[in-house]
C-alpha cells in the first residue's frame, strides 16, 4: 500500500487502454445518459458531432477504471473532496481507443496532526496521442501509520 508520504508530485503513469464499441456506447448512454447524439446514430449525423459520440460519463467511467485498477487500488486512497475540473476535449466515437494516463499535481498536508493529506491527480483519456477527457480531482490519502 502506498500512503501519503510514498506518493511524488510529477510521477506520471499510463493505466491501460480500451476500444469502445458501438454497442458498448449505445448501451451506456441508454441507461445513463439517453441524448440523441449518445443512442440515436441518424439523429447524431445531423448533430454538431456529426455523428455517434460518447457520453463524457462513459469516458469517465473507462478512464477511471483502469485507473483504480493499474494505480489507485494501490494508494490508501479515503476518496476525494471534489473534482476540480473536467473537460472534454474531443468527442469519443466507435472504435476509438482510449489510452488512459495520470499525473500527481500536487500535495497539500492540512496539518501536521491530521491522519490524512490532500493530493491533486489529473486523470486523462487520450485517443491517437490527443486529448479527449482530463479530469482533476482532490483526493484524500492516508498518512503512513494513521487508520
């Protein structure tokens, strides 16, 4: 396990990579988040996307998959305060890949009697070396020798 203290501002990492299908992007958004542009691929063509996009949601959900999986499973991680920001940068289409990566931001101890300690973390998802979604959020990590 990893704790507050073992973590480095500036350490980066890359979590994996998903495909999004098609049907895997008509499933999410019919049960999530039904807009035309998410389920309906006529009414996506006559769209500003001009055609089928991901829900941002779902691309929130791959990239922070992979991200529990490959790094946060690891971090005495208590959950985040909040998300300080979101963007999406370029839509997801069918067939996309989304490669997911991080970097620590920055590190923010509250007080020295505190069993916990604050760190910045950008979560991103890149498709073909852009970037289609970052996301930073406040997490909240225990301190080493704290429950």
């Amino acid at each position: 396990m990893r704790y507050f203290e073992d973590l480095t501002v500036g350490e980066t990492g890359t979590f994996g990579e998903a495909t999004l299908s098609e049907a895997e992007i008509l499933a999410f958004a019919e049960k999530w988040d039904p807009q035309r542009f998410h389920v309906d691929p006529d009414a996506a063509a006559e769209s500003v996307h001009g055609g089928l996009i991901a829900s941002g949601l779902h691309t929130i959900g791959v990239a922070m998959r992979h991200w529990v999986d490959e790094w946060l499973s690891e971090v005495a991680n208590l959950g985040a305060r909040y998300i300080q920001r979101v963007e999406f940068h370029e839509p997801v289409r069918p067939g996309d890949t989304l490669l997911v990566r991080g970097e620590l931001l920055a590190k923010t101890t509250p007080d020295h009697t505190e069993a916990h300690g604050y760190a910045d973390y950008e979560l991103a998802a890149h498709v073909d070396g852009d970037p289609a979604m970052t996301m930073v959020t406040d997490l909240v990590v225990r301190r080493r020798g704290e429950s």
